[in-house]
C-alpha cells in the first residue's frame, strides 16, 4: 500500500476527507496488470497484453455527458445536444455520493499529465475504481519522469467509478450512467460505466476548452507526423476515412494519432501519451505498427479469442464493432518523444465521401478551409451500421462536434488566423471514397492513388502542376499527379453517365448548405463564402 499520508494528501483536494481503506498509488503496469488479474478484471493474452471488457457499455455515451453551468460557463459554452447543462448542486451531491462510495473500496491513484509542450500541460490526478483503468490512463495519459516529484495540486482531476450507479430521478441525470465536466471545481465524474474512453474523451474536451478560451491555442481532433526535415502534417478525419492508416509513415515520425494542440508560438504538440486504436479486422499486414504495439503493458477492449486459444480473433464482433487497443506510444518504433514539433505546413482534411463527387485531392484556400472544417464532411455506406442501406452524410463539426464545449466557429477562425500567421501553409481534401459512381456503382479510390497523392502534396510537387476550380465546391483540383492517372482527378471524368454526376453533386453541394444553416447566423463572410455553389450549370 501507499504511504498514507501521500495518498491523503494528494486526495483531500478531490473531496476525500479521509482516503479509502485500500488505496494503490502512480502503479507500474506490470502490479497494475497483476492486481487486474487478482480481481478478475481481465485476462492475458498470448503477447502479454491485458484484455478486459467494458461492460454494458462498449462506447462512449453522448447523451450521457454533461458540463455544469454556472456563472463561469453560462455564456462561454456551447449549450445544447453536445453539452447539456447540469445544475451544480447536482454534480456536488452527485461527488459526496462517489467519494461515500470508495471509501471502503480498493481504489488506484494516478498523477499524470496532459500536453506535451511543458509551458502548455495539464497536471492531472485520476482516482479509479478498477485497476485496469489506472493501466488505461498510466497508457494513455503522459507521464512524469522517474523519480519526478507529482505531489502537485492538480489542474484537473477524475473521479471513476464504474461501480457506482446514479439514481436520475434524485441525481439528475438521465440514466444510471453519466460523464459530468465541472470548469469550475476542476473535476470530471464519471460513473456506472466501464468504458474506459470516457477519461481519455472528458480530458480532451477540457483541453477544447481551456486552450482556446484561455490560452489562444488551437485544440484540433487529428493525427500528426513530421518529415524528416521537420515539415509537419496534420490529418484531420471522422471513422473510416483512412486517418490512421494515411499518417502512418514509416518514413515520418509519429507526434500523435488523436489530439493535438496548435500554440500562438506556431509550434505543435501531443495531448496524450499513447494510442487507442481500433482493432476491429487488425492484421499485421494492414497495420503492422499497432499490431506489434499488442504486448505486455498494452490493452485491449471487448475482443474476443479463438477458440481453445489465448490468441485474440480480432475478426470478432460478438461484443461490439468497437473493438480497441491502448498502449504507449512509445511502443510505435517511430514515435517521436516528447511529441512536439514546429507548425504544419501541410494539413490534410480527410473524407470517404460514398456519393463520388469530390475529387481524390484539391486544395483549399482560407475560405474553404474553413467551410470544410466547421463542415467535417464523410458520408456512412450500408454495412457500417445497422439500418443504413445506402450512403448517409455525416457532418460533424471540426472534424470532432461530440468534443467540443465552445461554438465550432470558434474553432474555425482560429485556423483561419494560423492560416493568416503562416501564408505557405497548404490545405487538401482528400477523398477516400468512391470514384467513377456512387457507392453501389463507382469503386473505392485505391489506397495507393490515395498515398500517392499525399506524396506528392508533401513533397512539394503539386506547386508545379496547373490546377482548376471545381465548378460546384470551387477547391482548386490539380490537372497531374505522379503516379496517378490524370482521368481520375476530376471526378465528373470518372462518371459515364455525366448528367448523373452533375445532379449528385449538385444534391451533395445542397446537403453542405442544409448542414450549415445552424452555424450561419454565427459565421462569418470569410467562412460563408467557402460554401458550395448550389445551383450550377452543367
């Protein structure tokens, strides 16, 4: 057990009087992995990794999460579906009930931080109910150095506590479950859920709040890597269109794969200290990097093995699609440590559009830069979720809506103004969807078009071509592209039947416009004048 007046003195400023009889603190993951096993929390797999189910809930819970209103947020936050308001007599009933519940529990204790640029971190002191969760957050949290002092006040704390249940007629939520930021109290409840994404998700939604409201730094929803010469890129993109797949570059380093932060000084950096990577169909041959990251120390969630085996079949999806892994990511051969680096000089707006209307790659200016990234464009094709049985928009705001506590607009300008501070960066949407047709006709752009393409972008090739301007989304779309054939560039090429192709577009183009009437009394002239142009002639 920990010293008790280490562990008291380090949990008085989280509300606990007196620390719980049992508590464990700052673990190494070889006693964290031993005492999940104790308890039953997991099992081990044949590589060593530690593999434990979420329970009842195998993602994150949106309409579950809440932001206390008080007279520090009533108008700074952006109220509404993405953040309900919460009464903060509620959340302080709500914590006295939490801490009455450990108090008798085995708890594990964890001082950590967010942000890897120093003058930018978030000291944080998590408190969990389950020791694999204090795994979790030892992976995917940053840590301090060995030996490193972390007696500190926090800047944010978490209290987690699957266990514990709300009653929501006498707590207010609105079920048993719940995820509750307090700015004020500097604290996030999370309870009667085991989905340990929820930490990792309510520390990046502070981040969204506190860096651009109070520290003039951008929060973005994105990977990141940098040359060898030290050219940043950065990758934005909803599930499914190639984020991960595309920043992985074994001739760039690794700065992140989730979330990072864009400071006034130009320089970029990492929230996190690992990765949560979906699982679902791994293989070593897709994705070699994440696949030798599954070692002892890291975890997987909700997987499944083969049968008589401890060999995980991540071809399973009997407890959810959402199949995870979390490690450090140090376990990436090509990380870079600490994960910062100077400003992007590339940023790459990545969409999987199923209606094949954009093209493979354009590139955007201010305006549309944007448009697209308060847009945040992908579109579902059948099979990605149950009822869906032909291609659906999504639109979610700066690539990341669930995350953000301010209005998107406020985001949007932010990267208009990088965009102003650094005149030789370079915006492209790219497009790994479909080509030659919609879903159902056209076929998937190849992924090596795809890799081609951001090559060439990267390698500064493409400020040598001619390009033209879309006639309905107005990007500019290059006329050639090394190792690319020239006929599929321009969408509406790729189509036999151009008519088609005219009036799909013409129907995407009026979808963006519908999408954006919510933000448009927000806007600016600056952002509008990036929408497309609904009513063209072909």
């Amino acid at each position: 057990m920990a010293d008790p007046k280490a562990v008291a003195a380090r949990l008085a400023p989280l509300g606990f009087a007196q620390a719980p009889t049992h508590t464990h603190l700052n673990l190494t993951p070889a006693a964290l992995v031993g005492h999940a096993l104790r308890r039953g929390e997991g099992t081990l797999t044949d590589t060593g990794a530690l593999m434990a189910d979420t329970g009842q809930f195998t993602g994150r819970s949106p309409k579950d999460r809440f932001v206390v209103r008080d007279e520090n947020t009533t108008d700074s936050v952006w109220w509404g579906d993405i953040n309900i308001p919460f009464d903060p007599a509620k959340f302080e009933q709500l914590h006295q009930k939490m801490v009455a519940y450990l108090a008798n529990k085995e708890v594990f204790v964890r001082d950590a931080y967010a942000g890897a640029n120093p003058d930018y971190q978030l000291k944080l002191r998590v408190v969990n109910e389950l020791a694999w969760h204090n795994l979790f957050c030892y992976n995917m949290f940053l840590r301090p150095a060995a030996g490193a002092d972390t007696s500190w006040t926090p800047d944010f704390s978490i209290i987690c506590a699957p266990g514990f249940e709300a009653d929501p007629a006498v707590d207010g939520t609105r079920q048993k479950n719940f995820a509750i930021i307090d700015f004020t109290r500097k604290l996030i409840l999370i309870g009667g859920t085991g989905y340990a994404g929820e930490m990792k998700k309510g520390i990046f939604g502070v981040l969204n709040y506190l860096l651009p409201h109070e520290r003039a730094t951008l929060s973005m929803h994105c990977s990141a890597n940098v040359g060898a010469s030290g050219d940043t890129a950065i990758f934005f993109g909803l599930s499914g269109t190639g984020k991960t797949t595309l920043s992985t570059d074994p001739n760039r380093g690794l700065i992140g794969d989730d979330e990072h932060g864009w400071t006034p000084e130009a320089g970029v950096f990492n929230f996190e200290g690992g990765c949560y990577a979906k699982v679902i169909d791994l293989s070593r041959e897709k994705e070699p990097e994440i696949w030798d990251a599954i070692r002892f120390g890291a975890i997987v969630e909700n997987t499944r093995f083969q049968p008589d085996t401890h060999t995980v079949d991540f071809a399973n999806k009997s407890v959810t699609e959402n199949t995870r892994t979390a490690y450090p990511i140090s376990f990436i051969a090509n990380a870079i440590e600490p994960s910062v680096a100077s400003a992007p000089q590339h940023i790459f707006f990545l969409t999987a559009d199923a209606f094949g209307v954009l093209p493979p790659i354009s590139k955007l200016d201010k305006s549309h830069a944007m448009y697209h990234f308060m847009s945040g464009y992908t579109a579902k094709v059948a099979g990605t979720e149950m009822g869906i049985t032909e291609p659906q928009t999504t639109f979610s705001a700066c690539f990341g809506q669930v995350f953000l506590p301010l209005h998107p607009t406020r985001y949007a300008e932010m990267l208009g103004q990088k965009m102003d501070e650094n005149p030789d960066i370079n915006v492209w949407l790219i497009n790994t969807g479909w080509t030659g047709g919609s879903y159902g006709t056209g076929h998937r752009m190849k992924l090596g078009h795809t890799r081609a393409m951001i090559t060439a972008a990267l390698s500064g090739v493409l400020n040598e071509v001619h390009f033209k301007t879309h006639p309905i989304f107005g990007v500019a779309v290059p006329g050639a592209v090394p190792g690319v054939p020239s006929e599929i560039l321009d969408p509406r090429n790729t189509w036999a039947d151009k008519a088609a192709y005219d009036h799909t577009a013409a129907d995407l183009a009026e979808k963006f416009v519908k999408n954006f009437e919510k933000y448009a009394d927000f806007a600016s002239a600056e952002i509008l004048a990036g929408a497309p142009k609904v009513a063209v002639e072909a």
